[in-house]
C-alpha cells in the first residue's frame, strides 16, 4: 500500500467514526428529550408538605441583681473613658 492510500484510508475511517460518535450523541439528547417530556406530561408535581412551625419556649427572664448591675455600668464607664483617652 502506498502512502497516499494509507492516508486516505485514515481519513475514511476518522469520517466514519466521528460520525458514529455524532449520531450516538444525537439519540443520547433525543432520548433525554423524550424522557424529560414522558416526566412533565405523566408524573403529577408533588405539593410539598410544610410542617407546622414549632412553638419555642422561651425562658422566664432572670432577674439581674442591682449589684451586679452596677458592677456592670462602671465597667462599660471605665472601658468608655479609657477609650477616650487613647
């Protein structure tokens, strides 16, 4: 075999198969098509359920003694006024 028939012999079987490839390709999109179009007009859409929101709790409010509540408002008042400083 020459050459130029080896070439050409490449190029047929190239042809051959990308066009196998394409032609598979074709039917995979064409059967995905039919599959998703089969879904929509066949299966119903489920509603989603929703549960109910939950009732939280909430915890009694703990009284804040007035000692530590002054403890407090000096330290914000100490942190404040050296701040200022800086």
């Amino acid at each position: 075999m020459s050459s130029t028939e080896l070439l050409m012999e490449g190029v047929e079987l190239m042809l051959m198969g990308m066009g196998a490839v394409f032609v598979f390709l074709m039917l995979l999109i064409g059967c995905i098509n039919l599959m998703s179009w089969l879904v929509i007009r066949f299966v119903p859409e489920e509603v989603p359920v929703t549960a109910a929101p939950r009732q939280v709790p909430v915890p009694a409010a703990v009284p804040v003694e007035p000692e530590l509540l002054a403890a407090i408002g000096a330290a914000v008042r100490l942190h404040r006024a050296k701040r200022a400083v800086s």
